[in-house]
C-alpha cells in the first residue's frame, strides 16, 4: 500500500495545531517524511534556544536504555516539556521490556518519539520483531503510531516538483520524468539532486539537458535506453544494455525492476486510455503499440516474480534479471525456483 501527499498533510497539520502527545511510533519505509515529522513535532514543542537542554537524539544501535528513559523521567529545563528522538529503533539489541515498561507509564512533560524502519536495509525484506508489536501495542493506548508508506508513482513526481520549487528551481514534466527515472523514488536521493540542481541553475527553468550535467548523461539515460529497447525483435539489444547498467553501476538491480514495472504500469494504462494527455502519456502510448495486453501483464507478472526472489533468495541478482527479461521476451513466465527457460 502507498500513500499520497494529501493524507501526509494532514498528519503534519495535526502536529501544527499542538495536538501532541507523549508518545510517538513513526514506522514504515518512507524514512524522509517519517524524519520530516520527527523534526515538525520536536521543533512545534521545543524553542530554538532551548534544544540545547531540551532535546536529545538517540540512535538503536549505540543507545544505553538506562540512560534514555532516566533522560525521559527527569524534568525539563525552563520549559513545559522536552523531545526524545530515538531513530533506527530497529537495530537496538536488547533491553526492549525497560523501554516497554516506560511506554507504559509514560512521564506526561516528555515527548518521546521512536522511528522504525520495518524493511532490511539493502534487501527490502520485512523485519520481523515480537519486541516490535508489544511496544506497538503500548504506543498505541498511551499515544499514538503512525504509518510511513511510500508514495504513489504520481506523488512522488508532484512531491519533487514542490520540493524544486522550494529551492527556487521550476522543472518541465519532462525533467521531473527523467530525475525520478534516473534516481528512483527515494526521496533522500532525489533532495539531494534537486539541491544540487538549485545550486547551479537556481532561479530559472531547468532542463533534462541540465540534468544531464548534474547527474550523468550516461546515468541519466541508461534506464530510458533500457526502456526503449525493450520490443519484440530487440532482445540482445536489451539484454547487452542490461549488462552494461549493472556492471557499471548505474543503477542497482532493485532500482532497475522499479523503473522497468513503472514502465509497463504506464502502457498497461496507456492500452486502457486512462490518464489521457500529457507527455507521459503520449510516450506510453506509443510504447504499447509494440505489445499486446497479455504480453505487459506478462511483463509484471515476472518483474514481480524477479522482485521477490531478490528479497527473499540468494540468487545473484543478475540472473534474476536476465531471467525475467528472457522468460518475458520467450512469453513464458518465470517459475520457483528460477528455471532456464
């Protein structure tokens, strides 16, 4: 499940009114907004001039329990409350039940906030962590838990076009298409490049050629190459532009399966006529000529496959990818284990 900007608004506005509490869970995938909102709550509560002796950062994998909840307990300097942010709660070893035990009787001059990352870093596996859904439990009768799930293809694009705006830079739909093509969705990694683009284009319109000399012209297009090459007829073409992107670098496996079944999600509407106009859509459309209906749902059906298998095999994982794209080519679907085809 994904979310959109409209439902984040709403969570951020909340917190603009002071409607706080003592405890916060923010958990899920989508780690830049769920540290966007770690910061609006600690900043709506704690003055500037007072953070210094207010507001603490703990981080899972270094953090002595004792010394966070005593933190906890204790009274705020010349203030009402303070903020404790303890971030990748996920790596924390141990000492679980103190904390447990403090979110059951929670000190009300407090705020205290836990983020956590549910999926495995490098393998977007889910964690599992009984530890994890008792504290879940406590947060939700004293306080309150909050789910970060990505955002939709769409809000994701209409997010970087705010965030360039911000930073008094205007990118085209064009432009905004190729960042997220050649970054992907995370939205740390797309900040990064929208700064870097403010800091050399700042104030004007920005172009996919402009892009080009920020990010790479060789990074910036090796998924359109890839993309382009994927017809019937052209199956080394694609196959030679696969190897070439993984062994260089450009983009990482996971990313690849991204870009390629945001792709055919876009033809699959396209063959259907939804989101009519547009410079995607109008590209899309003539993507899907080159494809029945069938054959796209096959295209999904064995990225999908691919995606799981990365996440939950130790399969290499350029064989899973050859392995969906020659199954696709050959209109076969790619079968558990993975199988020549």
């Amino acid at each position: 499940m994904k979310s959109n900007l409209t439902h984040y608004k709403k969570i951020f506005n909340d917190v603009a009114k002071r409607d706080i509490v003592s405890l916060y869970l923010l958990h899920g995938p989508e780690n830049y907004i769920m540290e966007k909102m770690a910061d609006k709550i600690a900043s709506t509560i704690v003055p500037d001039d007072l953070k210094a002796f207010n507001y603490a950062v703990a981080h899972g994998s270094e953090m002595k329990v004792d010394e966070f909840i005593a933190t906890a307990s204790s009274f705020p300097f010349l203030s009402d409350s303070r903020v404790l942010v303890l971030r990748e709660l996920e790596k924390l070893r141990g000492s679980w039940k103190r904390l447990i035990a403090y979110c059951e009787n929670p000190v009300p001059s407090s705020v205290v906030i836990f983020l956590y990352n549910p999926l495995e870093e490098g393998r977007g596996k889910a964690r599992e962590s009984k530890d994890f859904e008792r504290l879940k439990a406590v947060v939700g009768r004293a306080g309150k838990t909050i789910v970060f799930e990505r955002l939709t293809d769409a809000d994701v694009r209409k997010w970087v076009g705010q965030e360039a705006r911000i930073c008094h830079v205007e990118l085209d739909d064009e432009a905004v298409d190729a960042l997220v093509r050649s970054v992907g969705d995370d939205l740390f990694d797309l900040k990064n490049e929208i700064v870097k683009l403010s800091l050399l284009y700042g104030d004007r319109r920005v172009s996919v050629a402009d892009l080009a000399a920020v990010i790479g012209s060789y990074r910036l297009n090796a998924i359109r190459d890839l993309v382009d090459s994927i017809e019937p007829g052209q199956e080394a073409r694609a196959l030679a532009i696969l190897h070439r992107i993984i062994r260089s670098g450009a983009e990482r496996p996971a990313g690849i399966i991204y870009q390629l079944t945001r792709h055919f999600l876009d033809l699959l509407k396209a063959k259907a006529g939804v989101g009519q106009g547009g410079y995607r859509y109008e590209r899309s459309r003539r993507a899907a000529q080159a494809f029945t209906a069938r054959e796209i749902m096959l295209w999904l059906e064995n990225l999908r496959r691919a995606e799981l298998l990365l996440k939950t095999s130790s399969f290499p994982e350029e064989t899973l990818l050859v392995g969906a794209f020659m199954h696709s080519f050959k209109g076969a679907y790619v079968e558990f284990p993975l199988m020549a085809a």
